[in-house]
C-alpha cells in the first residue's frame, strides 16, 4: 500500500490519478461525490453507481481507491464500462492502447484484495463475466476484511457467485467472533478502529476463547464498523450518501426457457435489419441464428418530425435501432449529439436498469425498430454465458486438451473466440505475422504451403484439430495458407492470451512438431 499523506485534496489526488493514466479529463460526477471531503482521510464511501466511466477511468479510479487508506464502502454499479469480458487476461497493454475492461477491473480488483480498511463492494449491474467472477472470488477469499459483496446482474456463473458468498460468509463470521473480544476494551485510543485493530491480528481460523453465538448477518456488520469509524469524528457532519438503484439477479438458467416475441417482417425488411444488425457494435458479436432471433423480435415503429421518442428520467422497457431519419440527443434540456440510422439507443435502460439518461426527439421522419427488455436480457446479454458452457462441453472432448484441468479449460473457454467461415474463406495467409491458435469446430480446412513458386496442398485438418500456435510458440511468420472447407466453424485465441491458457500444456504442442502430418512444417522453420 503506498504511503500517502492524507490531508492531501481528494479532488486534487484524483485529478493526478486521472492524469497518470492519460484520462483526458476527470470525470464531474466523481470529481463532485469527491468535493464532500476535505482530505483523504475522510473520504470512507465512494458511489460511481450508473456512472460513465471508460476503462482508462476506471484505472485512474482504481489508483485513487489505493490512496484511500479510510475507504470502507466502494458502490461501483451500473458503470456502462464496455468490453468488461471480452476474453481471457492479456499480457500488460502497450503504449497507446486503451486497456481492456478485464484489465481495467482487474486493477480494481487487485487494489481491493490488498485494501486496509474496504468492506463492502458493489458490483451489480455490469456486464462482468466469468474471468471478473473469478477475480473477485480471490479477492474476497484473500481480503478477509470484505464482509459484504453485492453482484445481482451481472454475467458471472451461479457456482462461482456461490463460492463468493460463501468466503464473504466466513469473513463475516469471522468478522462477528474477532468483534466479541473487542466490545469492551479497557482502554481504547481515540484513533484506534475496533474492527481495523482486530482485523491486523486476528489469523483467519483462529477462534476466540468463549465463542458468543450469534447469527452472523453482513448488514449489521457494515453498520456496525461505520458507526465505530463515526465515534471517532465527533463534531464532524455526517455525509449524505447517494442511493445506487438495483435489479433482479440476471440467472443464466432462465434463458433455456424464454420463448422470444416473434414480429412479422418481409423478407426485405429481414434482409435489411440482418444488415442492420451486424454493423451496430451491441449486437456485431451474436451468430447467425442468435441474430435471426433479434431480427424478427424487432417491431416498428415510425415518428414525425418534433415526436418524442423518450424522455430524460423515464424507466425504460425497451431500446431502439435507428433505420431511417436522424433523431436529436438531449440531456437537461440541451441538445448534445445527433444519431442517424445504424445507431442503437435506450440500451441502458434494460441493461442496467436505470431511468433514461436522455431525451430522444425525432428531427425529421424516422424509422426505429425496438427490442423490450427481457428479449434483450435474455437473448444478448445470456450469449457470453451461453457460448462458455457450449465451448466447456466441446473442449473436453478434444484430445490435445485432455491434460487441462476443468479451472484450466474454463479459462480457455472464456478466451475464445468463434469465427464461421464459408467454403474458400482463407483463415490464415503464407508468410504473415501468427496472431492467432485456431481450433477447428465444425467442417474442415486445408492447409496449403508453398513448394519454390508452386502452391501444395499439405494436409486437412478436421474437428479438434489446431493450427498457428507454432507461428508464435517459435516465433516465426506463418508457412501456409489455411483455407476453409465447406461451412465451417472454428474458436480462436490471441496470442496474447495464449500464454495464460495453454502455457501447461506447451510441451505437447511443440511435440507434434514430430508427428507425420508436420512434415513440411519441419522443412521450412529448420
């Protein structure tokens, strides 16, 4: 924990961290929760909930949070943070690029397992998926000082969110029997935190010496060390605290029975809105057949110029997909941006479920085809969970990854990436930088080298086989076209994420080296 000297402004630090990270500017909503405190000793709950923040933001906000040696409550919901699970870890971000929303929160995280005096955390409402599950499941069971987790909505599976709480419970308990020994001290200091003090000796475990049965509930807990922290500032005005809103967990089980709306539509219209769809970011990453589902769940909707579409402050039921006109953006009564046909909006509503942070006003004729809440919950926001457990199923059965263990192929599982590819499709080109490992899944490929100026079919790869991982294992650039056969469907890893994935099992792919099929491979790299 670095030392900071705590009488420094929190606006000021915060501006720094902000700078540090090359944050183009503070962000005002935090800059005023930040205002309410005089120095950094007095800054104990920070709310970002239903907040903008990128993931450059979210670093700065992390390295703040570090500063923060008082800081008991961190809300961090509904943080319209994209890209929070795009797959695996990386390798650290070069100069330039944004970092990932896995690495922005794994920063957070970090800070969090490491803090002196956090207890309680906010996570609900974010699109974290399984990698931020398993984050957060070591940062609980490494910072016994969390004794209260909030996480309804977001894509971490049911097991792991289980083994969450169940570590938040041990902390809480042990919270409530370290608490027992420390009701009536003889002599107490003024500066001296019961809980803080207890926390710094106490070896999770350990149990006191007359054990006081009591039911160990988080809630009272948190209270319970907010009103010791308030004992010691007497004098000192009691800080209001924004109310972050909230919704029912998101339960992956329950997408297996959702039936989806299904609206009539041409086939011109299906064309079109297929087209639509595959430009638009909120959508780009669904298959075919999950697309065709949105597609005819979609109704229409047309609008004057002057109608208004949504007003600012409204709870929201559904979100909109511009396919004519241009629609004016207005927040607090001014108009800050234009949208025009491709442009999604309303999302945030059903994703976080907030009310609307902008009124929409139609500036001329427009066309807009909308999504409600639960298609859009149940049919976008369920593809990571659902695509992992499909990719889980598939990698067992595959016999170069036999050796991982079941930790180690869900770690793969969330890294990949499905590509589909129609017959000709060249997947990997000669002589190329290697990015990527490719698993076939579905079909066939061929591998094509190069014999002087001729082209040479090598060999054919089919389901469960791989290839380019040799390219970045001995760092070279790639000595064959590999070209698709037929449909076919396969799951890629980036090479940045490969290291994390498939580092156990390396040796076993540098030894197919030796094998029949990696002749030519052989007479070109030697």
């Amino acid at each position: 924990m670095p030392v900071v000297f705590e009488e420094t402004d929190p606006c000021t630090t915060y501006a720094e961290c902000c700078k540090d990270r090359k944050v183009k500017a503070p962000n005002k909503s935090i800059v005023r929760e930040l205002k309410k405190y005089s120095s950094l000793r007095d800054v104990e709950e920070m709310d970002l909930s239903a907040n903008y923040l990128g993931t450059k933001q979210l670093m700065a906000v992390a390295d703040f949070v570090e500063k923060c040696n008082k800081l008991d409550t961190l809300v961090a919901s509904g943080l319209c943070c994209y890209h929070s699970d795009l797959g695996g870890l990386w390798n650290g971000t070069k100069e330039g690029e944004v970092p990932t929303g896995n690495e922005a929160w794994s920063h957070l995280l970090e800070v969090i397992k490491n803090h002196p005096s956090i207890t309680s955390l906010d996570i609900s409402n974010n699109d974290c998926g399984p990698l931020v599950g398993r984050l957060l499941e070591d940062t609980v069971r490494s910072n016994e000082g969390i004794i209260d987790v909030k996480h309804s909505n977001v894509l971490i599976d049911g097991d792991t969110l289980q083994s969450i709480d169940k570590f938040v419970e041990k902390n809480v308990k042990a919270f409530w029997e370290v608490h027992q020994t420390h009701d009536e001290p003889a002599q107490q200091s003024d500066s001296e935190d019961p809980f803080l003090s207890a926390r710094n000796d106490f070896t999770f475990g350990a149990s006191p010496s007359e054990p006081v049965q009591r039911e160990h509930d988080s809630s009272e807990a948190v209270q319970l060390v907010r009103e010791n922290r308030k004992t010691k500032q007497k004098g000192k005005s009691e800080k209001g605290r924004r109310v972050s809103r909230s919704c029912a967990s998101f339960n992956p089980q329950e997408v297996e029975g959702f039936e989806p709306p299904v609206h009539h539509k041409s086939s011109s219209e299906i064309t079109m809105l297929t087209d639509l769809l595959k430009q638009n970011l909120l959508f780009a990453h669904l298959h075919e057949a999950e697309l065709h589902t949105v597609v005819m769940a979609l109704f229409k909707n047309t609008y004057s110029a002057g109608d208004v579409i949504m007003s600012q402050g409204d709870e929201g039921d559904n979100m909109y997909t511009i396919s004519k006109g241009t629609v004016d953006i207005i927040v607090d009564g001014k108009q800050v941006a234009q949208r025009t046909a491709g442009v999604s909006f309303g999302e945030l509503a059903l994703m976080y479920n907030t009310p609307r942070t902008a009124t929409v006003v139609a500036a001329d004729n427009v066309e807009t085809w909308g999504i409600d809440r639960d298609t859009y919950r149940n049919i976008v926001m369920s593809v990571s969970i659902k695509r992992r457990n499909e990719y889980q199923e598939v990698l067992t059965t595959i016999p170069f990854l036999s050796t991982l263990t079941q930790y180690e192929r869900l770690q793969l599982a969330d890294a990949l990436e499905t590509m589909e590819w129609e017959n000709g499709d060249v997947i990997m080109r000669y002589d190329e930088p290697g990015e990527y490992m490719y698993i076939v899944l579905g079909g066939a490929v061929d591998v094509v080298g190069r014999e002087g100026s001729k082209k040479l079919k090598v060999c054919r790869f089919e389901y469960g086989n791989h290839f380019g991982e040799l390219e970045f294992l001995n760092n070279h650039r790639t000595v064959a076209d590999v070209i698709a056969v037929g449909k076919t469907k396969t799951a890629r890893l980036n090479r940045k994420h490969f290291e994390l994935c498939l580092g156990p099992i390396k040796d076993i792919l540098r030894r197919n080296i030796n094998t029949g099929e990696y002749a030519y491979y052989r007479s070109h790299v030697n």
